[in-house]
C-alpha cells in the first residue's frame, strides 16, 4: 500500500470466504500489507495455512461460521470485536453458483444462492455498520460483486439460473447502503468490485463453454481491493469493472 493508506496498517480486516479463491488472495494481499485479518470459513485450516504466504507484518486469523444461519454470523462478529475490538475493513467475498436452467432449478436451490450471496452479505454489512458506527471508525466496507450484477452477456451462457439477479440485488443494496451512510454522517466507504470471469474453481461448472476466454486471475482482484484502501480519505471507489483482456502480442 502508498504512503496514503499507512491509516490501515496494523488494523483489523474481515474477509468472508477467505479459504480459497478470490477470498484467499485478498487475505493474503491485505496481510502482506500489514493488516491484521480474520478469515471466515467454515473451512479453517486452509485459512491458516495461508499465513505461510504472509510475507508482511501482518496476520491471518481463522474463524469458522456458517455464512448461511444468521445466528451464527452475528455470532462471529461479536467475537470480533471482543477479541479485537475494532473492525476497520469488511471485505464480503462469499458467494456460490449453480449451473442449472431455471426451468430446471428447484426452489431449494434458488433460495441457497439467495441466502448466502444476498442475505449473508447483507447480514454482514449490517453487523460491520453497526459496530463502526458504535466506535465511530473511520472505515471500509468491499463487496465482491460481479459483472453479471450489471449486464449479461451478449455470447450466452445459459445455466445461469438466478445468479445473475443475486448480483443484481447486491449492486442495489449497494448504492441504497452508500445512502443511509451519507444519511448518518459515518465516515465509511462502500466499493462494490465487479470482476468477469475469474479463474479459480468457481467456474469448474462452466469449463466447456469458458475455455478459450481470457479469465482474471484471483490476484487481479486482490489489487483492485487495494487499490480502492488507496485512496485518500476524500476519495470513494464506488464500482471497479475489472474484465481480462486478451493479449495479442504473446
């Protein structure tokens, strides 16, 4: 991080779905940068076994919680800020897919991807606003989005279901939630990060139709994260875009 952002160092950051992914390299890159992170998982031992990639001053904690039993997720937070009193930086990374027609999904199925893309993060964010208004801390709040939370692509690629309209729905609770922040005077930003394809296993349930695209890579996303904590205090990263670009010259 610049020499603008040193207000971060030493401090704590939350990142969901931490265990692999996307989530991974941002706990990573946010630990390299000497913050103090606490990875939610219910797959722990891949969170921990991440600080061997820490090279910074910083630290990765683990916690188990199951993102889709709100109990549970209120639960944690709690235990956040009695351990470590103070949350500076949400980054709300989990999220699922299911590949499926609609005309083949079951209602089960649809209300798993909304229980955890949309209730989950929002239940989060709800948790980190409370307690950064309570302490009155200058803080940031990142939700891993989705291009498809924008527009859908004019090649189809069907199976979708209604993953796109969960991302649909965080784009709104984003811009409604950048309201009611102004609305309290809180000193806190909210960037939603909107990446294309990405390769990690996310898209294991796409790999015939994905093949040939160019994709992200995890730490592509891990940048943008930190690009927006870059910024001065008088600057707020709404929306980043980010899409892989084919490269011609290789």
């Amino acid at each position: 991080m610049s020499q603008d952002s040193e207000y971060w160092h030493h401090n704590v950051a939350v990142v969901t779905g931490a265990s692999v992914g996307i989530g991974a390299s941002i706990a990573v890159a946010l630990a390299n940068a000497g913050m103090v992170v606490i990875g939610i998982s219910r797959r722990t031992e891949l969170i921990d076994e991440l600080n061997k990639k820490v090279k910074g001053k910083g630290k990765i904690f683990s916690r188990h919680c199951d993102l889709t039993n709100e109990a549970a997720i209120v639960e944690t937070f709690n235990w956040i800020r009695e351990k470590f009193y103070v949350i500076h930086v949400l980054v709300n990374n989990a999220g699922i897919i299911k590949a499926n027609f609609l005309t083949e999904s079951t209602t089960k199925e649809m209300e798993e991807l909304f229980q955890l893309n949309v209730i989950a993060t929002t239940v989060c964010m709800r948790e980190t606003l409370k307690h950064m208004r309570e302490t009155k801390t200058r803080g940031h709040i990142i939700v891993i989005n989705s291009v498809l939370g924008h527009r859908i692509p004019e090649v189809p690629v069907p199976l979708f279901s209604v993953y796109p309209a969960t991302k649909h729905a965080i784009t709104a609770l984003c811009q409604t939630t950048r309201q009611e922040i102004h609305f309290l005077k809180l000193n806190i930003k909210l960037t939603s990060i909107s990446p294309g394809m990405v390769d990690t296993d996310f898209l294991n349930v796409y790999s015939h139709a994905v093949a040939d695209l160019p994709k992200l890579k995890p730490e592509d996303v891990a940048q943008a994260v930190l690009y927006a904590l870059e910024t001065p205090n008088n600057v707020q990263v709404e929306e980043v875009i980010l899409q892989a670009m084919r490269r011609y010259d290789e």
